[in-house]
C-alpha cells in the first residue's frame, strides 16, 4: 500500500487487527500464484496496484467520492444495471467475496450447507472485512438463487441498506415485463436515492461508457485464443475480477493499453506458454476475488486457462445505443440484461449454445465445469451439459478452502492427460 490508511478503515468500523492478518494472507497469496509467473505483460502491473491497494486507494477515492455527494451503490449480481447507477452519477462496485473468511459468523445467521460466496459477503460484513460494504449507500440484490433471496433478507436485517431486484425465472413475454418494470423501478428508486434525474443525455453517456468496458474485455477474450497465448488465464480473470471495482474509464482505457501491448506479442509469437499447450475452458459459477484456486491447479499443470463466469457472461451482449428517449434507453438496457443466461433460469438452452461457441472461439480442447458447493443451478446443469456436449468434459464441485486442493490436481492433472 502507498500510505497508512487505518484512520479510514477505523472511521468504517473495520476491525484493523483481523483486517490486518487478512491482507497478509492475500499479499502473500498474491505473490505466489500472480507474482510467481514468468513473462507477464507489463500492462499487468496496472492491474497488480490495483490490488495492491484495493482497501486502501480504491476506498480512499469512494470516500472522497462520497464527501462530493456522489453515492456507492453495492451489487452481487451481473443482472444489476450498471448503467443506471453511473446515469445518476453512482459508483458500482461488486461485493462478491471469494474467500473463506467469516464463515463461523456467517453460519449463525445461514445454514453451514450454504454456498460459499454467500457465506463469504455475509462473512466479510460480519467479521467487520469490508471497507466496500460500509462505504455503500444502497446495497442491491436480485431473485436469482434460493440461497440469495433468503440470505438478502437477513443481510438487511445486519446493513438496513438492501434493495431487492425480482429477476424472473423464465424468459417469456410476461417475464419481460416483469423484468421492464422491475428496471423503471429501480431507475426511481436511484433518482430517489441521489435526487438526480436520469436524461436521455446522462443515459446516453452510461450505456457508452458501460458498453466500452464491455468492449476492452471483449477483445482481451478475443486475444487469448491465439496460440501461443499471450497472457495467462489467471491474469485474465484478475482484470475481470477487477472490472467490478474500478473506475470504468480508467479500467477501460488500462485493458485497452493491455490489449494493445498483447496483440504486439501475437504479432511476435511470443506467448506465456509454449505454442500448443492443452487449453480448457471453464464454466459455471462466479469467480469472485480472491478465488483463484481452479486456475491455479490448472495452469500450475501446464495447460492455459479461458473461463466464461466472471467473464463472458458479464460482457458477451452489449447494449444498444440507438434510441432517442429514456424510456427506450431503459427498453434496450432491459433486453440486454434478459439475455444472460445465468441458470438460475429455466430452461436455460442458451448457456450450453454460449459454452459451446466459446470453446470453439477460444480453441479450447476440453471444458471443467466448475460449480460452488450447495450452488444447486450450476450444479445440475453441469449434469444436463454433460448428456448434450460431444467433447471432453468434466465436473468440479469446491468450495473456497484449500482442503481438497491436491485430490483436484490429481483429477484435473488426469483429465489434462487424456486430452493430450
Ligand atoms: S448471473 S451466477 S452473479 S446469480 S449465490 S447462484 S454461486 S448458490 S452467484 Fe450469480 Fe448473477 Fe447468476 Fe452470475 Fe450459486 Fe451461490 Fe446462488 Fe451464486
């Protein structure tokens, strides 16, 4: 970190000695799976200050965003309008948790078999972890999950600052009702909050801006189907992971500095890996940060990693920009979001279309379907996946502790085998 941000962290009721031992542990986690690796691009070291400092400058900009009346609006969801919180000049940041930190407190307020990125934000907030939860001002889930639905309930009992989104779990004509009306309602309730009006101008600007990042990691997936790839599979999902804290121009304009850097190593053949390297796709339930465990056996093992959770899903559609009113704007921010095909949504035929369209963009030989323990969606759609592909294929179910870390090697390390 640049300075000594604990006056800032005691004034959020942060727990400074717990908080203290949690970024040790990421620090040096962070320098044995990111900093270990050889022949990053030098555009990374955007990213790894970025994290370096993500409790402390990131909080510091919020906090003096928020002295000029602007507002923090949380989210745990992709299904979330970005664009309408940066329409009423918000700030949006992800408040998924990827570790398992809090867990003996978040298991007095949910079951122990709950999933653990549940576990993990209740976890966070609970243990007094997450400056990003006591900085919001508007906290908002959706109807996605079981698991979700209920814990959202007790989160507000714990923050007082929930706003509930209904997502429906189909996607008929009365379903795209629902889901307009659910996003006009969500636009009154952000002009509410920030006592701005969205315009057609202020629309207009979000749905570009939001489009641009969509864009810049966009064409960083396009960029590592070359073979040899040019950046590893684990620094992707860095930037991916980060794309839901960071400013968005800045966060544009730095994968595109990347990207540009990346299309230079194409053009000299230079990759992280050696040409022709097993290549595996994964699928299935979000990676929040700092979850880097999956990634790490498999690229530990020699293969290159694409995945298509805190990825693709979040950047596969982009928002039309041609409309010349509000209530069109909100129309098309609407569709756009109905065409994520989380499985929370029944059927959900689309999601198995977009895996198997990645896997041939991306030149992958197999795909690990990845589903997070108790994460009963994913979990039975990598059954239904399994009868309907014709490639290799295999599931995983983890959670985020490192307890079965070597029995995963060892099946992940068999099934690289039989492909190569
Ligand atoms: S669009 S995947 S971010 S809901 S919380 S479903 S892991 S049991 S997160 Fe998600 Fe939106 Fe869908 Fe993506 Fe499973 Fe856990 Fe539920 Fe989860």
């Amino acid at each position: 970190m640049t300075k000594d941000y604990s006056q800032l962290w005691e004034s959020l009721g942060i727990n400074l000695e717990k908080h203290d031992g949690l970024l040790t542990v990421l620090s040096d986690a962070y320098k044995n799976i990111y900093l270990s690796q050889e022949n990053r691009p030098q555009g990374m070291k955007y990213f790894d200050f970025v994290i370096s400092e993500v409790h402390g400058l990131r909080i510091e900009e919020l906090y003096e965003a928020k002295k000029n009346k602007r507002k923090v609006i949380g989210t745990f969801c992709v299904y979330v309008p970005e664009e309408l919180i940066l329409a009423v000049d918000g700030i949006f940041v992800g408040l998924c948790a990827g570790a398992e930190i809090g867990f003996e407190e978040a298991e007095k307020y949910v079951p122990r078999n709950t999933c653990a990125l549940i576990k993990a934000f209740m976890g966070f907030k609970l243990a007094g972890l997450c400056p990003y939860v006591e900085m919001t001002d508007l906290i908002v889930g959706e109807t996605t999950c079981d698991g979700k639905k209920k814990a959202y309930e007790i989160f507000n009992d714990i923050t007082k600052k929930m706003y509930v989104m209904e997502i429906p779990n189909m996607k008929n004509e009365s379903d795209r009702i629902l889901w307009l009306n659910e996003v006009e309602k969500f636009k009154i309730k952000l002009e509410n909050l920030t006592g701005k009006k969205i315009t057609l101008d202020n629309l207009k600007k979000a749905v570009n801006i939001v489009n641009e990042k969509r864009k810049a990691l966009k064409r960083l997936s396009k960029l590592r189907a070359y073979d040899p790839v040019p950046i590893s599979g684990l620094d992707a999902l860095l930037v991916n992971q980060i794309s839901f804290y960071d400013d968005p121009i800045r966060f544009t304009q730095k994968v595109n500095e990347l990207c540009d850097e990346l299309e230079e190593r194409v053009k000299r053949g230079e990759g992280v890996f050696p040409k022709g390297k097993t290549r595996i796709l994964i699928a299935g339930s979000p990676f929040a940060i700092p979850n880097w465990k999956l990634h790490a056996i498999i690229e530990n093992s020699g293969a290159v990693v694409e995945e298509s959770c805190v990825g693709s899903r979040n950047y596969r559609e982009l928002t039309d920009e041609q409309f010349s009113t509000v209530e069109e704007g909100i129309q098309k921010i609407a569709s756009r979001y109905l065409t994520i095909d989380c499985a929370c949504f029944t059927p959900n035929s689309e999601r198995i279309d977009n895996i198997k369209k990645l896997k041939k963009e991306l030149n992958a030989n197999g795909v690990i379907h990845y589903s997070l323990q108790f994460c009963t969606p994913y979990m039975m759609e990598a059954f239904k996946i399994e009868k309907l592909i014709d490639f290799p294929y295999m599931r995983i179910e983890t959670d985020y502790s490192m307890e079965d870390f070597g029995q995963l090697k060892t099946r992940i390390e068999a099934f690289l085998e039989t492909l190569q």
